[in-house]
DNA sequence: TAATCAAGTTAGCTTCTTCTAACAAAGGGG
DNA sequence: CCCCTTTGTTAGAAGAAGCTAACTTGATTA
C-alpha cells in the first residue's frame, strides 16, 4: 500500500494543506498564484488527484483534501519543516535559501534519511554542547577560519597541525578522507600511539614528527585531520 | 550563462564521467545498465545533450564528454560526494542508502547550501569536538536517548530539565524553534539571568523554577531547551 | 567469405506536466 | 434584471523522459 506520488503532485497537495490553514477556503487561483503556475495547471492537478482519492471538488467550487490527501500533504509538510530546520538551524543559511532549497529537497529524502536529519536537528537543539559546536562551526563557515580553538572546552584534544615544536601527544583519532585516512593509518599514525613534534617550517608546512621511532614529514593538510591528546 | 540542466540530463552526464573513469570508452549498453534505463533512452539523451554541446558521439561508436560536459559532470559528481560524505559521516547512514539519497539530492541544491554543507563535513573531520559530537549524536540517534550527558566534557552546562531541586543555576542559551523560544524570552528566560530550581512534578513534568522574583511553571518540553550553567 | 549475434538506432507510443487561447459560470453593481 | 468582471474550465499543443518492437551495423566465428 506504500504508495509513492510524483513532486509535482506533492507541491499541490502541500499547497492546498498550507492554504487551508490560511484561509477558510482554497481556489485554483491562490493555488496557482501560490506554485507559481497557471490555473489550468492547476485544475488538471486536481483532476488526477481526485481520481486518486486525495482531493474532492464541486465544479466551480473549492477544493478540499480528503483524509487521505490531509494525510499525505501532512508528511511532505514535516518533510519540508524537517530540512528547513536543518538549513537554518544547523548550516546557518538565511530563510529564503532555506525555505527555495527545502521545497526542493523535500521530494528527494528516504525516510531513515528523514528520522535522522530530524534526530541531528533535536539533538544540536537540546545538547548544549551542540549548540555549541555549531556556533563554532557557523563562525568558522562565514569566516574561513576555525575559531581557535573551541575555546572553554577543556578537554586537552587538539589537532596535529596545532601542536608546537617539542611538544608530546598521543594519537586519538584519524579523521580525513578515505584515502588520506589509509595513509596516515599505514604510516604508523595509529590511536594510542606516542608522537613528538620535532620541527615545523616557516609556513607550518610540512611538519616533522617522530614516532614509534619513525621520522615522518607531514603535510599541514594532513595534520589537520589527526586528533591527538597533548601528554 | 548560468545554464542549468534537468536532473535526467545530469544524471546522464555523471554516468558518461564515471564510466569514463573505469572502463576506457562509454558505450551505450554500458550507461543503459548503470542508469537502469533502456538503450533507446540513452541513444535519445545523448542526441539531446549532444545538440547542446555537451558530448559528442559518432553513430554506432563511443561516447565522450566534451570539455564543457565534462566540467558539468565533475561538478554533479562533486555534488554526490558532498552528500554521500554528510550522510555517511554526519548522519552516520549506511552506504546503501546514503548512495541511493545522494542520488537524488545531488540534482536539488543550491550553490550556497553546497557550500555550507561541505564545510560542515570538513568541520566536523577536522575538529575533535565535532567528532565528539558527531560520536554522541550518533548514539543518541540509534539508542533514542542522548548519552547521559556528553561525557567527558566539563563545561558545566546542563539543560534546564537535568537540574535538580535546589539547584542553582544562569541562563546560557534559549534554544527551540521561533514560538517557543519567544514564548521562553518572553517569560523572562534570558541568557545571563539567575534561577532557582523550587519543585519538579514526580515524572519531571512540570518543573518550578524562580527567577527575577518571579514564580514560573515550566514543561520539561520546555525545559529541554533552556541551556543553563550550574552555580 | 558468409552467417550470426550483440550492440546501436529508429519509429512510434505513453505518461506527466505545463502552457495558451478560447469558452463558461458566478456574482456584484448599475 | 442584465451586463461585466473575475474565476474556473476545456481543448489542444509542446516538451521531457521513458518504453517496446522492429530495424541496421559491425564484428566474430564457422
């Protein structure tokens, strides 16, 4: 019974939802105006979404979703809500890219994909540490710039790239792509191992390490991707 | 010159790309398969895409992409793997799925949401917190409830919800969406302001607070998005 | 060299979505 | 009560994308 329909036909049905939530009746003209097509768009929409049990009309008369077109239109309205929250909420963007990107996406998304973009939004919500690391990720996403560094968060961690020479660390995590991943794992930067900075060129590029007795000369790309624990 | 193309005409281009990448030419039968569609859909395609300039093809021989196909090819392509890396790292989906959406969305978002997406994800790899948070979230995401509390980070911020009974504590951040935050500002619930935990209903719901004076009754609906530091 | 077969092509149809132009109904003002 | 404006409808066309069925072509093999 999974029925799927095309976007077009969830733009109308969402549309007649908000309209009737906005005024008392819904008319192919304000539907029209509302997608920005012409009315007869808009009666053949409703023709082939009557035929599908979604929406009732009298001719010349109002349009009205039927339970199960409130049902359906009801869900592409969380969708939309769930990837408008996740747009300004989370990468900062501004309401109008926002809500243009959102009618879009809103077609395009599993519902696993769904529940956990949902669950990321409520969790960065109600942890305050969410909170936050998206502000630092914002202040970093306008200004080019990690903030330096997650400031108040004693937790001791820092990136390879940010030690100075001498100082002691262990390896916690590689992060990085695929590929880089492999090749600082094949390297020996594995967690839990013990690294000593020995020298860092001018520019902080390339950075020299020692570790399990190893000489290593790393680029600065690919420290930033190393989590270590100063020791 | 912003020329922009269907997510059909995209689709097509993406697959001449990457076939091109693994085989050393692009055959019809080839992207029919890959696409999941028939031959004479892609014989169809590629005469369309071919009048805009984008591959060219002798009959009965190979495909190939011309430089302006192939540059909107590579910049599909990158589209997918923006997505593919946010659900993969980010939401922490399967790969299955996480192909199969980025499929879709890679054809529905605007330059700007691509940009702060893939900062997001390179955020996150790079700072340790982020993957701290990503790790929680992650948790929080499949056991349902969020890890009890962020361990290991010792900010001393808690929710408003997590206080106990005589508790102290300042208001850090509202959170929650436009009505309910307003409704929490308006109640005199604003960042920097003292409060005092006075009772909380035996399932934790509702919680009575004092601040500024004042006597409030709040839902633990509510209360999850206060943000408060203990003092 | 001729026969065969897989790959590529064409023709023609279907569905979906939109449009314009022309026509019909409803309703308010004179 | 009738005319006129606004709103809604029909008809017909267009374009995008796919399909099946029937054909070429080019290459392989007997």
């Amino acid at each position: 019974m999974e029925t799927t329909y095309t976007p077009s036909a969830e733009d109308y049905l969402e549309a007649f939802y908000l309209l009737s939530l906005r005024k008392k009746v819904v008319r192919v003209k304000d539907v029209a105006a509302h997608l920005g097509v012409k009315m007869p768009s808009v009666v053949a929409a409703v023709k082939t979404l009557a035929e599908k049990g979604l929406v009732q009309q009298e001719r010349y008369g109002y349009i009205e979703l039927t339970p199960k077109g409130l049902a359906v239109a009801r869900e592409v309205y969380e969708r939309h809500k769930t990837w408008y929250s996740f747009l300004t909420e989370i990468l900062g963007l501004d309401p109008t890219t926002a809500e243009k990107d959102a009618c879009r996406l809103e077609h395009h998304i599993s519902p696993l994909t769904l529940e956990r973009l949902g669950k990321l939004v409520s969790f960065v919500r109600e942890c305050p540490h969410g909170s936050r690391f998206i502000a630092n990720f914002q202040e970093y996403s306008t200004s080019g710039e990690r903030p330096n560094f997650c400031p108040g968060c004693g937790t001791g961690q820092k990136l390879l790239s940010e030690l100075k020479a001498g100082e002691k660390a262990r390896v916690v995590r590689v992060g990085g792509q695929d590929m880089l991943k492999k090749r600082l794992l094949g390297m020996g930067l594995t967690p839990g191992e013990e690294l000593i900075v020995k020298r860092i060129a001018p520019l902080g590029d390339p950075i020299d390490i020692q570790i399990r007795n190893y000489d290593l000369s790393l680029r600065r790309e690919e420290a930033k991707v190393v989590v270590v624990e100063v020791i």
